[in-house]
C-alpha cells in the first residue's frame, strides 16, 4: 500500500529534486514566447487543463507577506526621510521659535528699561549707579531726621525771566524710624543777607541766593555744588541740618504729572468760590486780538480764566497743576489768594503730595509708558545731591510713610505767627531766632517738645528762687515753661500738678513720672492765664532730700 502524505496548511508539500508539472509548462511557455514577438500588454495568465497546480511552500507564503506592513513605494516603517515630518512636529517647532522671540523680545525691552535708569541715575544721583544695588540708610540730624532742601526754578522755560531764580523752596523733613514726615514751605520774598555779593547786593529776597552761587549752570557738578551751598545757607536761616539738596524745573514737574496721567488735589480755599488768578489767561488767548472771546471761553471754560477752581477735589493735568503752583493772585481779577505766597506754598506741597501718591500706585508702576516717562523727566532735568546707595532707602521710606503721616508746618499761623504777611519775620527783619526755635520745637524727637504745653511753674515753699530752679530743669527737658510765679498761701504737698484742659498726653504722662504724682484734674488754687495747659506748685524744696 503506497502511503499517504499528510497535508500542512491545507497545501501538499512538494519532493524535493522532482520535476513538476508546472516546470514542464514553464519551458514550453519561455520556448512559445521566444518565438513571438511581445505585446504591449502582458496576456492574463493561460491555465493548462489537465495539469495539477504547484504546490506553494511555506517559505513562499513568507515571502509574500514580508513586505505587508511596508507602506506605499517600498518605505519602510519606522524610517525618516529629509521632508517627510509629521505636522505635529511643525508645530513644535513654530511654539519653539515663537517662545524664544519672546523671550529675546523682553530681555531687549527689560535691557532698555535698564539702560535708560542707568544713564538717566548717573544724571540724578552721586556715585555709581551700580551702587543702586546697596541699602544705605540716609543722613541723620541729632533728632534722627533727614532734611530734604526742594528748590523749584524755571531756566527750562523759554522767554522767562529770570529763570534761574527760586520760584518755590520747599525742606521735607523725613524720620526714617518712626516714618514720618514734614513739609517747610519758605516764601521767596523773605528778605535775607546773602553773606557775599549778589545780583541785588549783599541782601534780598532769598530767591536769588541758588543763582548767585551757581545754580542752574550746564554743568551736573556745578549745579550740586550750588545745590550743598544752598542747602548748608537755608539750613543756618532755619536753624537745621540740611543733608540734602534738589532742583526741579518746569519740565520735570511737566512730565511727571503727564507720566502718572494727571493728578487729583483738593482747593481749600477761605473763598467761598474757591481759587481764580487772571495771571495765567494768556494760555487761553486773553489779550491776542486773533482770539475771539467764544475761542477764550472754548479753551478755558467755564469763564476764560486758565486757573480757576472751586473749593473741593479738582483734576489736574500737566500745565493746570505747572501754572497752579505758580498761582498767588497778583494779578486783578483774582480770588482765593488772599496771603498770596502763602496760598501758593500750600498747593504746592499738595500737588508734591498727589504726584507721590498717583506714582505710587499700582496703575502706574505696572506701565512701562509711564515708567519710561517718569525715567526720562527725572534723568533729563533733575539734579540731586543724594549718593546712587541710597536710593533703595528713598524709594523704600516714598512707599512705607501713609499720607496721613505727612504734615505741614505753617508759618504764617493765626494764633503764633512766625512770618507776617509780607513773608517778613515777625520778630523784625533779618530776626530768624524765633523762626528756629519754632522748626525746632516741631522736629523734635521729645514727643513732650512737639506738644508745646505751656507750663506755669509756681512756689509753694517759701524757698526764694525754687520755682526758677526747678522751671530751669523743666525746660532743659524739652517743656515749655510760659510763666514763673509764686502760689497763693496754703499748705501744698511736695509737688502738685493741675491740668487745664485735655489732651497732651505726652506732657501729662512725662510730669507724672518726674514727680511720682498723679495729675489733678479739679480746679487749680489760682486762675490760669489763657492758653496754660499745666500748673505745677512745689510745696517744698526737694534738692535736700534728692
């Protein structure tokens, strides 16, 4: 019995070395097709009738399926060619580029920003501008304060005269520990001896001094000399330590008040109808014969006057609040500037006040337009003599003092006038004791000092001269002793304290520690004079037993 194959695959392996039926008509089909000529389309394939198929091998079917997985046109997968990147990595590579353009484009930007503070710094301030990286506390006086001399001039502004003369003079006095501050506004009228020859002589007005000394010249180093020697010459007028000096000019108070977008200040005006000065109406076409009153009105409404505001909040860009700082009613028609300089001193220290708090906040710093225009007004045309290490501490304390904390001393005060109306001392002229005992008394770092109770000391003893030695002491301690007397007959304890009136907490607490007694609030064995805050009887001489 012949044995049977078994099948594999549903297809018969073929013995090797045996001819087949399929090589036998191979043979014949290459001998038929030498004969013929060939066709331009290849025939469909001629089935033999009769004859069994070839089996396939299963190394044939591996053949076959090599290729399976291999895309069109013979590539293989897995494979890259030059060109043929999928579009996500396009996309990659767009974010790519994009990402590092931006980050070019703002280290160019921050590099400008750079740039321009640090030529503008090297302008403004002493020293390295490198040294803008140091925190140096600023220059103390005795009370711990650091004294600021503003001087405002108008050489920037063409055709005025007189250009390089003070128009405004400002001291701010800054306390860095406690963190507050004080604005001295002195009248440029107030007469002065100069010391050396002047314009107008060996004496005059004060607003002449900067220009006499130097100020205002081309020169950076000329223009900070001035600025030391005007501040060590206001400082002996006011009696302080004047570590500091500044100039700003027309430009600068321009474009910061442009840079911040205006400012918003408050007319307090003793004028019912608020503030008006004519003097500035030629900014709105007043005496221009081309100018029609509707045109006057147009440009300065509501009634063609270029300052006038009425009592309130008022919103000021950069010329209203320029020409507002100027204002003092020298020129009819006028209101509201009825002490003229001293009219004028208040809104300049409120539009100060206003410009530091619109810079401050956050609108502001977070603009670069703004920014770039506040680095450009001050390089360009501010000078000061504080040193590049100590910007941080200005910024700093520009930040950390509140506005509340920011307080006036007025001059020309009803009850204590120091000035008289024509900026003069009220003591007499060229008298300036008076006027530094009163700074004194304000700046001082006694808390009982700045209070300024008046003090009636009274002896109750029978001792000659105890209530002189012991008013002595009082005053070497910072109180203000306004009368000396001797106290009606009675029995009085050691020491006695009556308050008249409430408040002083400072003097109060400071008498109670002294003398280990609590302060009397009841009725005092004699009438006080007007004004007296305290009255102190000693009923014995206490130097025995001390």
């Amino acid at each position: 019995m012949t044995q049977q194959r078994n099948s594999m695959d549903g297809f018969v392996p073929r013995r090797s070395n045996s001819p087949t039926a399929d090589d036998a008509n191979n043979q014949a089909a290459n001998r038929f097709n030498q004969a013929r000529p060939i066709s331009a389309a290849p025939e469909a394939p001629r089935r033999v009738v009769g004859t069994a198929s070839a089996p396939i091998m299963r190394s044939d079917l591996d053949e076959s399926l090599k290729g399976i997985d291999e895309p069109a046109g013979g590539k293989k997968k897995g494979k890259k060619r030059r060109g043929d990147k999928k579009p996500k990595s396009k996309l990659r590579r767009i974010i790519k580029w994009v990402l590092i353009l931006l980050v070019v484009a703002i280290l160019g930007v921050a590099g400008y920003f750079v740039y321009k503070s640090l030529n503008a710094g090297s302008q403004i301030f002493k020293g390295s501008i490198l040294d803008i990286i140091q925190n140096k506390p600023l220059k103390q006086d005795e009370n711990g304060r650091s004294n600021i001399l503003v001087l405002g001039t108008s050489q920037d502004d063409p055709g005025h005269e007189a250009g390089y003369l003070t128009d405004s003079i400002m001291v701010i006095s800054i306390d860095q520990k406690n963190k507050n501050a004080y604005m001295i506004s002195i009248p440029r009228d107030l007469e002065v001896e100069y010391g050396q020859a002047c314009t107008s002589g060996y004496q005059g007005k004060i607003n002449v001094y900067y220009s006499c000394v130097g100020g205002g010249t081309d020169s950076i180093d000329s223009e900070r000399a001035a600025l030391t020697k005007e501040a060590g010459f206001m400082g002996e007028i006011l009696g302080m330590d004047i570590q500091y000096g500044v100039n700003v000019n027309y430009t600068v108070m321009r474009e910061l008040v442009n840079a911040v977008g205006g400012i918003t200040v408050t007319i307090e005006s003793r004028d019912s109808k608020g503030q008006m000065d004519s003097n500035f109406d030629w900014k709105c076409g007043v005496g221009d014969r081309k100018v029609s009153r509707a045109e006057v009105l147009r440009r300065c409404p509501p009634n063609g006057h270029f300052i006038d505001y009425p009592n309130g909040p008022v919103t000021l860009d950069a010329e209203h609040a320029l020409y507002l700082a100027q204002a003092r009613g020298d020129s009819a028609p006028t209101y509201g500037f009825e002490q003229s300089n001293f009219d004028r001193e208040k809104n300049q220290q409120k539009i100060v006040k206003a410009i530091r708090e619109k810079a401050l906040s956050a609108g502001v710093l977070t603009d670069f337009g703004k920014v770039n225009g506040i680095i450009d007004a001050l390089g360009n045309n501010l000078r000061t003599t504080f040193e590049s290490s100590e910007v941080r501490t200005l910024v700093s304390l520009a930040k950390d003092i509140k506005d509340n904390d920011i307080q006036s001393i007025v001059l020309n005060d009803e009850a204590n006038p120091i000035l008289n109306g024509n900026a003069q001392p009220t003591a007499g002229k060229f008298q300036f004791g008076p006027l530094r005992a009163f700074i004194k008394k304000k700046l001082s770092a006694n808390a009982v000092t700045r209070e300024e109770a008046n003090v009636v000391v009274l002896n109750g003893s029978g001792t000659a001269g105890l209530a002189q030695k012991e008013a002595d002491k009082l005053e070497s301690q910072g109180f203000i002793i306004s009368a000396v007397d001797t106290a009606p007959e009675a029995k009085y304890a050691d020491v006695e304290v009556y308050q008249i009136g409430e408040g002083m907490p400072a003097t109060k607490a400071k008498l109670e520690s002294l003398f280990g007694v609590k302060v009397k609030t009841t009725a005092p064995p004699i009438t006080p004079a007007a004004g007296t805050s305290f009255i102190v009887i000693f009923g014995k001489d206490r130097s025995a037993s001390e």
